[in-house]
C-alpha cells in the first residue's frame, strides 16, 4: 500500500526534539551541597559558555570537585 500526498498531509506531524526534553540539574535545591566557582579558562557548562575571569557561579559540590580538578575552576575568587 502506497502513501499518497493527501495521506501523508493528513498525518500529524512529528518534531525531531522529544516533547519533554529532560536536562541535567548540576545544581542541588539546597544551599548545602552547592559551592561558588570561578572559571580560569573559558569552558561550555550547563549550556553556557563560561569565560575566563567571568563571574562565579553555583554548581553542586561533585560538579565543582570535577571542575577543579580537569583545571578549568577555582573556588577561590581569583580578582581577590
């Protein structure tokens, strides 16, 4: 059985993204488990470019942990 013009515009359409795009959370509810860093290199996360000598900014402490440790971030602000 073939498929006609008319079928398929009648058909509905399906988007390429998923309807409910999950994205990951790097930073946790509470104030506990979160640390403020300090890009030292420009780095993409959470989606975002991250400059050198940006602003700091909130992540989990597992995520910050990674960070230093690739050299990327410091929990220290360096302009002090």
């Amino acid at each position: 059985m073939a498929i006609t013009t008319e079928d398929k515009q009648k058909a509905p359409r399906q988007s390429a993204k998923p309807e409910t795009e999950v994205k990951a959370d790097h930073s946790s509810k509470d104030g506990a488990n979160t640390v403020e860093i300090f890009p030292l290199r420009s780095y993409q996360d959470l989606d975002e470019i991250k400059r050198r000598g940006g602003p700091g900014y909130s992540v989990s402490k597992r995520h910050a942990d990674q960070l230093i440790q690739a050299g990327l971030a410091t929990d220290k602000n360096p302009k002090d």
